[in-house]
C-alpha cells in the first residue's frame, strides 16, 4: 500500500471513529458502568444486567474499581466513558455539591415500591451493605460495642477500618451514646475512647477482605468488618446487633449523552424489582431496596441479609451528609491519632 | 534539526504526558475555585500541622529503611564481589529474582513468613525458644522488613559494580605498604565505593518516600506514610487542590535531598 492510500484509508477510518457516535445515536447498543467489583460486580450482572440486556437488547460492561477521584478526574476531563458509577453515601454526597452527578429521571427509572432513603435525586440506592462487629468462633463473643472495647474482659486483639467514618461511631456507642444522637458526632470524645484500646489494635484495615482473613489467621480476635464479608464463614462469628447499615448507590456522571442516559434509566428499573435483588442476593450477601425482597430470600440463609426486619430493627443508619460537611476536619484528627499510635 | 526530528515524538510524548500533567498538579494548589491565584491552600496545609507530622513520619521511615538496606546490602554486594565469576552470575540472578515477582505477592509473603501463626513464630514456639509469637508484623518493624525485601537490589546492584571494577593492585598496594586488612579496607576499599553507596541510598531513599503497599499491608496501616494520606485527599474526601500541595512539599524534599547529595558527592571528588 503507497503512503498516500494509507492516509486517505485512515482519515476515512479516523471519520468513520469521530461519526460512528452520531450514527448509532438512535439506539444506544452497549453502556459502560463503573462498579465496586469483586462479587458485588458478580452479583449486579446476575440480578440486574441480564434482564436489562434481555429485555432491551443492550448491552452493559461492567469496569472496576470505582473512586470519587476517578469520577471527578472523568467529569472535569469531560470524557465520560461510563453511564452508571458506583458510589457509597459518603462519596454521593461529596459528588453532587462538586457538580459530578446528574439528577436522575425517577419518571423514567419508573421503579417499582423502595425504601425511601434509597431513592435521591442523585442516586439509587441499590445495595444495602452493614458494618458489624465479628469474631473469632471460641473467644468470648461481645454482645454490644461496650464489649468490643473492654479489652480487660474481652482480652485479644482488634481490626479496625482505616475509615473513621465506618469507625468513629462504634466507639462512641460503647463510650455509651445512644444511636439517635451520634450525629453531630463527637469526634473527639470517639478518639479518647478509641485510643483507649489502641495498644490492642493491630491492624487498621482498608480492604473488605482483610478482617476475613485477618480473623482467619488469628493475627486478631475482634474486627470491625463489613457484614457481607464475615457472614456464613465457619470460623467467625458476627452479630447485626448495634451495626450500622449504609448504601451503595448508582448515579449518572455529569455529562453523559442522552441516549446512554435513558438506556442506564432502564437499567436502574431493573434494580428496583424484587425478583433481580433476590437473585442479586444469592451471589452476595448484601441486599436490594425493595420492601418486599424478604418474601423471596432462602430462609435458611435469613439471618445474613441486612435489611430483613429482624436485623435491619436493630440497627441505625449511617449519616453521609454530616460526613460530607466535616470529613475533612474530623481526617485531620484521625491522622494525628494514627501518628500516636 | 535532523536530530530534532527525530526526538520530537518522544519530546512531545515526555512533555504531553508526564511534564504537563505534573506542572498542571503543581498550579492547582495555587488555583482558587474562582479560578484565580491563591495561596490559600498552602495556608491550609500549614495550619494543620497533621499533614507536615506525616511527612516527617515519612522520611523518618524512609531512613530507617535506607539504613536497614545499606546495613544488609553492603556486606552482601561485598561479599558478592569476592566471589568467583559463576558464584557472581548466580548471586546476581539471586538478587534481581524479586524483581520478578510482583510486590504484592512478596509483601504477603511475609505474612505468610512473619505472622503470628507464620513460618518463623510457628518453629519459634516448636523448639520452645519462644512462649508466645514475636510480633513482626503491624508496626514499624514490618515495614522496614518489607521496605528493606523490595529495595535491597536497587542498593546492591550499583554496588557490586562498583566493587568489581575497583584495582585490586590498589589493594595489594597498601598491603606491600605494611597496611592491616582492617586499614586497607577502611582507608582504600570503602572509599572508593562511597560514591556508589551514596548514589544507591540516595536511590533507596527517594523510592522509600513513595511507598504505599508496604506500610498498608506490613505496617496494618499504623504507620504513618505521605502516599496513604495522598490517596485519600484524592480518592476519598477529594481535596485535589491539598493533596497537590502536600505532593509538591514532597517534590521540594527530595529535590533538596538530592542538592545535597549533589554536593557532597562534588566536595568527596
């Protein structure tokens, strides 16, 4: 091929590239979501993507994992190359003051009945997950978050979340705060009581993955975990009692074509509908924002989901709101604590 | 100009992707959200001194594992260079394996190694030396282990070369002289390996500051380093415009770092 027929084979190629979105723009084909991974990734293409694609012939790419800094470095280079991006509460509510999400189209998301805080201007709602306190299966197992810190009576090493906001509040509990009033949080007074078992905490941990293993290996007895993690492993133990319960939400990045937007509306349809969350539910134990999701859960595995009545009863939401206003002052003092121990 | 042409892709590749992104990191600590100059960033940073302690936590850190390495990788690389021709192709390849595998694999072997019911502690307690587990892991120890594991070879490797390539009639020299192996060793060997070491650390060093896996993994996240913090300014709160501020302190550490490298190794020439 002569160098001249290359250019002009390539410019045609290079046009077809920059016209092929114009073209296709009738009927969106593929979206592109960016989620947490792992097998909360799993379970969103089990419950959720295979209706989509079976019911709209489109198809969905699942990337991960996600971050606030990879949405904001998306939005502001103004290359938007996913439809849906998972984020938890706290992350919702940082984004949408920084202008990185769309409003979502309840009208065209259409959703079938959802609890009330999973539905936002900015987000859906889609996964329920929990964090609880677990334990080593033969130490003395803690009954409240008073036990989890008296290492006198509860001797053993400790995980905790190198996240004060999945921390900080635990130890207010057991400092004795009621639920109903942990916000506005004592930061604080949550340090002093925290620092008060710091010879005991061993690892601070950042990956869903560590308080498992960490309890597995016995290089701790008590950890901090997310519920899904620690339920139905043989060798722990964990109770929803006093946990805390938080969302993981799908939102639209500011900037998307019109066209993947209302193709990534009908795939939030899909996960308001009990029928995909169970099926969700059965790859992870975390759960969907139906009300009506505990009538189809297995019943033998009850007990591990977060939002059946018995356990979503026994514990209290997380605040991202107060979080987004002070997570930065309240990080200062959680790396000065970190220095000290 | 013939020249020029031909560096010019790569010139533009260098400035396009790695010096325009890091000079834009750079202004967006002086960038308001107004979109004009300020300096209120810096102000900020300053003021909660957390930010500069972790930065000293940092390069504490990273001294520690500079000494550590130059601790175990001088008498190594020497070692090494005593060896014969084979003994030093295989002590080589030795030496470089690691870089093969990937750093996370090496830094949870040493859980593997190191933890509580790990290689070391569990042959401890066997033989009765110990009556409960070392703590090796989740403190500073850990990291420095593990810092110590990952860059070993950056200091050893320039080393040995230097070793090798010294005139062992210099040696030899100060032997017909009446010198004792102590004092050719002190007075003739080390100096001339002195600015390779200095070189190695310095390199050692500077990498230490950037570590991240290590400290989280092998240190349990109870110690302190600058990456961690940075990663959370970015990923987590997003305060880009502090964490380009704390990036660029960091930026003026180690070029100091180097200047005085630089001059020292000037004045021993």
């Amino acid at each position: 091929m002569k160098r001249r027929d290359f250019g002009k084979l390539a410019s045609i190629g290079l046009a077809g590239f920059v016209w092929s979105p114009a073209v296709g723009s009738a009927q969106v084909k593929e979206i592109r979501m960016i989620e947490a991974g792992g097998k909360s990734g799993e379970s969103i293409e089990e419950g959720y993507i295979k209706p989509f694609t079976a019911r709209t012939g489109i198809r969905c790419v699942r990337e991960s994992p996600g971050s606030l800094g990879k949405l904001r470095a998306m939005v502001e280079s103004g290359k938007i190359t996913a439809a849906l991006f998972e984020l938890g509460s706290g992350s919702l509510s940082q984004a949408i003051p920084l202008g990185l999400v769309e409003p979502l189209d309840w009208a065209a998301i259409n959703p079938q009945p959802m609890f009330p805080e999973a539905r936002t201007d900015h987000g859906l709602g889609y996964q329920y997950f929990s964090t609880v306190m677990a334990w080593r299966k033969g130490v003395k197992a803690p009954r409240s978050w008073a036990d989890f810190f008296n290492t006198r009576d509860f001797p053993g090493k400790r995980t905790v979340p190198e996240y004060p906001h999945y921390c900080l509040q635990f130890a207010l509990l057991a400092d004795g705060v009621s639920p109903d009033k942990l916000f506005p949080l004592d930061a604080d007074r949550a340090l002093r009581k925290l620092g008060e078992i710091k010879k005991d905490i061993a690892v601070l941990w950042k990956a869903g993955a560590q308080p498992p293993q960490l309890l597995k290996d016995n290089e701790v007895q008590y950890a901090i975990s997310w519920s899904g993690r620690v339920v139905g492993e043989p060798a722990i133990e964990m109770t929803f009692n006093q946990g805390m319960y938080d969302l993981s939400y799908f939102s639209v990045p500011k900037g998307v074509s019109k066209d993947e937007k209302d193709a990534a509306m009908k795939l939030l349809h899909e996960m308001t509908i009990a029928k995909n969350q169970a099926r969700a539910a059965q790859v992870v134990s975390y759960t969907g924002p139906s009300p009506d999701l505990e009538a189809l859960l297995p019943r033998e595995k009850f007990s591990e989901f977060p939002t059946v009545k018995q356990n979503k009863s026994v514990q209290w939401q997380q605040n991202a709101e107060w979080w987004r206003v002070n997570g930065e002052s309240v990080n200062k003092k959680w790396e000065q604590f970190r220095l000290n121990l | 100009m013939n020249g020029l042409a031909f560096v010019a892709p790569l010139l533009l590749v260098m400035i396009g992707a790695f010096n325009a992104p890091i000079l834009y990191m750079l202004a967006l600590g002086f960038w308001s959200k107004a979109g004009g100059f300020t300096t209120a960033h810096y102000a900020a940073v300053f003021e909660a001194s957390v930010y500069l302690k972790v930065l000293a936590s940092t390069l504490r850190i990273s001294l520690i594992a500079t000494v550590a390495n130059v601790l175990l990788g001088y008498p190594l690389a020497y070692w090494m260079s005593g060896l014969r021709p084979t003994g030093q192709l295989v002590a080589v390849a030795l030496v470089i394996t690691p870089f093969w595998i990937s750093i996370l694999v090496r830094t949870y072997a040493w859980i593997v190694v190191l933890g509580n019911a790990g290689l070391v502690n569990s042959s401890l307690l066997a033989l009765g030396v110990i009556t409960e587990p070392i703590r090796f892991l989740y403190n500073e120890l850990g990291v420095t282990i593990g810092m110590a594991n990952v860059l070993l070879p950056f200091l050893v490797l320039p080393l040995f070369a230097a070793m090798v390539r010294i005139d062992g009639r210099l040696l030899q020299a100060a032997a017909s002289l009446g010198a004792t192996p102590a004092t050719i060793f002190w007075k003739v060997f080390f100096p001339l390996t002195v600015p390779a070491l200095g070189a190695g650390a310095l390199l050692v060093f500077i990498l230490s500051l950037g570590f991240y896996i290590t400290p989280a993994i092998l240190g349990g996240n109870r110690v302190s380093m600058i990456s961690n913090l940075l990663d959370k300014l970015i990923n987590e709160i997003p305060r880009w415009e502090q964490a380009s501020v704390i990036s660029t302190l960091l930026l003026i550490v180690t070029l100091v770092i180097f200047a005085l490298y630089r001059r020292l190794d000037r004045s021993a020439a």
